[in-house]
C-alpha cells in the first residue's frame, strides 16, 4: 500500500493513475477504522481499480474543542487494517498541508442544514463540505463511497456534487451494525461494556418503530420510541421521522421515510438511522 502524507505526494500519485486511465474508488474516514469503515473500502474495491483511503481527523467539522482533542488517533493500527483490505493507498495529510491558512469560505445548504445534525453541531457541515471538496479536487475519484449511518451528511455531499458539478457519482453504503444492533462507530470505543448494551436499545427503538410504522399515526411512533428509550436510561437529544430525500420533519408518511436518533448514553453521543419503509 502508497503511504502518502502530503498533498504534493497524493496528487502526483493521482496524475499518474490517472494516465493509466484506472478508475479510483475513495473513502473519506476520521481513522479508528471498524467494520463499518472497512466494508466501504470492499464495496470500493468491488467497482473500482484503485481504492484511495484517507484518515483525516478535521478541526474544522468539531464544534467541541474537546470533542477533538478526544478523537481516537490509532494510524498505526489502521494501516495494518488497510494493508490486510488490500488496500491501494493511504493519505495521511498534515492540518497545515490541508489548511495552510484559516478558511473563510462559508457553504449554506439550505432546510438541509438546518435541522437534525446541523441543528445540534453549529458549523459542522460546513467544515464537513470544505474538507470533502478540498479532497475531491485531490483525489478526482470516479466514485467515493459514504456510509449511510451519517444520513444528513450522504444528503449534503449530494447536494454539493450537483451544485459544484463534481464529476464524482456518490455510492451510499448500509450500516454495518455489531450483533447486538449497536451502529458501528469510533465512539463506541468511549462506551464501557454495559454501555454498549445500554446502547444497542437505541437500534431496538428503531427496529420497533419500523414495525409499528405501517399501522399507527407519525406522532405516536415518535412518542413510543422516546418513552422505549427513556426507559433504558438513554438520553434522546432528538427521535424525529423525516423525508429520506430532503430530512424534512414529516407529519404524514412519504414514498421514503426514515427515523433519525441522537442520544447519549453516558456522556458519549450517538447517531442513528433506520429506513422505516
Ligand atoms: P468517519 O471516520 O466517522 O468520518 O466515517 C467515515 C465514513 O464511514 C463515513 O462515510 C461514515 O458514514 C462511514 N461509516 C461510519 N460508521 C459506519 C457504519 N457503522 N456503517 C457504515 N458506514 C459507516
């Protein structure tokens, strides 16, 4: 696997492929990579000749200055993991190389942002849409392959790709989840053992919420999954059912209607999403 750990090393490894005319695959990741993460890169790998990876841990998507400073950094573990996935190359870029000076640009999405996570994180897409627009330009990738658990962020990045005419097709990939339904994600790191069971009641709430869907009324799903929670000692900071396109909050269904949820168990927060039809 190309280990490349600065902007000049990842583009010039780009013109290159790129006169091979081999398609890239990219995947986008914080690091603390899991099986959620890893089954992006086999999908990638599926479709694509060359699978660019890049763990990036970006200042500009926290809105918590603690949140950041407790972000797992495990590079050397995740490059084993890579190399394991066969995994084409790896960017490991520098802040400074990715920021050499502090941003000014300000991107709006619209009602797409203004609710759920963007809501709750003040800036967050922002940073989230500067960071995947900055790599795009690097990597040029023919696909770049995002996972569904971070639903407003697929919707986003979409949305950015059309209005900026990125020549990139977005595949969006299922939630790997662990065997008691828990959503895979490097919080869950922060989870001790009987917080991971604790939180696996937040996929039960989904699942439940699912099945009650088809016969009961929007407001009363919602109120059960929050009371279900409730009960098992979960924080909710918000349960809402929304259009699967635009995340609008719904009152009646819609052709695709999802339900979003963030809650904390202890003092970790967590993110997740079910298609309820
Ligand atoms: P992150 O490192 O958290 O920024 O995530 C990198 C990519 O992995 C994003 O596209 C996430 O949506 C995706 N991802 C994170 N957790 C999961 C999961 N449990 N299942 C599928 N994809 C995931």
């Amino acid at each position: 696997m190309n280990i490349l750990t600065s902007v000049v090393e990842l583009t010039t490894y780009v013109a290159a492929i790129k006169k091979s005319s081999s398609s890239i695959g990219f995947v986008p990741t914080m690091g603390n990579l899991h099986e959620g993460h890893l089954s992006l890169i086999r999908t990638a790998k599926q479709s694509c000749d060359v699978v660019i990876v890049s763990i990036f841990v970006n200042p500009t998507q926290f809105n918590k200055a603690d949140d950041l400073k407790k972000y797992p950094r495990t590079v050397e573990n995740d490059t084993k993991l890579l190399e394991v996935e066969d995994c084409t190359a790896l960017f490991l870029p520098s802040v400074e190389d990715v920021y050499p000076s502090e941003p000014t640009l300000r991107f709006s999405f619209g009602t797409l942002e203004s609710v759920l996570e963007g809501a709750h994180r003040t800036g967050h897409f922002n940073g989230v849409a500067l960071i995947v627009s900055k790599l795009f330009h690097w990597v040029q990738p023919n696909i770049a392959f995002f996972g569904e658990k971070d639903l407003q962020q697929v919707r986003i990045i979409e949305s950015m790709v059309r209005d900026l005419s990125f020549q990139i097709n977005i595949k969006v990939c299922p939630i790997q989840r662990e065997n008691n339904g828990l959503a895979m994600s490097s919080r869950n790191n922060r989870l001790s053992a009987d917080e991971k069971e604790q939180a696996s009641h937040i996929s039960v709430a989904l699942t439940k919420a699912r099945q009650s869907f088809s016969t009961r009324a929007i407001t009363e799903v919602k109120k059960e999954t929050i009371s279900y929670l409730e009960q098992n000692r979960i924080k909710v900071e918000y349960v809402d059912i929304v259009d699967g396109y635009d995340l609008r909050s719904l009152e009646e269904k819609s052709e695709l209607t999802y339900m979003v949820v963030a809650a904390y168990v202890g003092d970790v927060r967590l993110i997740d999403n079910m298609a309820l039809n």
